[in-house]
C-alpha cells in the first residue's frame, strides 16, 4: 500500500494502543509533538556528520515510540529508515529524511488544527 493512502493520524488505532483511553493517547501523542521538530533537526545533522550508529539508536529510539502511537505513515517511513540503517544501506537516507521530514511537517499542522 502506498504511504499516501493511510492516515496521518489513525486516532481509533491511537485509541487501541493507548488502553482504550483517548485522553491518554492524546497525551502521549501532544508529549511526541513536543519533541519531534527538534528530532528531525538531529537526524539530519547526524546524517549531515554520518554519524550513522547515533542515528542508527535515535532512529531505533524514534520507531520504538511512534509504535504506540496512530502514526501510520511515520511509523513505516520509521521502520523503513531503520531497516537501511541496520543493513548499512545509506544510500536512501537523504531521500527518506526529507520524507520523513515532509510528513512530520504534515502531521504538525494536521496536529495544530484539531480543535483543543
């Protein structure tokens, strides 16, 4: 399936994984969004430097929470990075930083208009 056709937030899923409790999953996903500008900027800068085992455990870090949460589309670009990563395939990696890039972006401003 192509990225572009799963949600940017797939809040039943969110829901699931947070116990059922929506307050909790919007909790956790408001602690993620918090952070996640300034992860991207590091991951680009570790690229930037090929710091590659750095990015290798922040990319891992990264996957491991954005499981728990209804980021579908993050989640795969996520598992897609770290699977390069793991395999030494560094080809990729500006390519699926600036996607990555580009739908953390998208899920920001998809975060911002949801009513509080």
């Amino acid at each position: 399936m192509d990225n572009k056709q799963l949600p940017i937030i797939d809040w039943e899923l969110g829901i699931k994984l947070a116990g059922g409790k929506k307050e909790l999953a919007t909790e956790i996903l408001d602690v993620f969004i918090s952070t996640l500008a300034q992860e991207m900027i590091d991951f680009q800068q570790l690229e930037k430097e090929k710091n590659y085992t750095e990015l290798l455990r922040r990319v891992h870090k990264f996957h491991g929470g954005v499981a728990y949460l209804g980021l579908p589309r993050i989640k795969t670009l996520a598992a897609n990075l770290e699977s390069d990563l793991k395999s030494n395939i560094m080809s990729n990696l500006p390519s699926q930083l600036t996607q990555l890039n580009i739908e953390v972006n998208l899920l920001l401003e998809h975060f911002s208009l949801l009513p509080s």
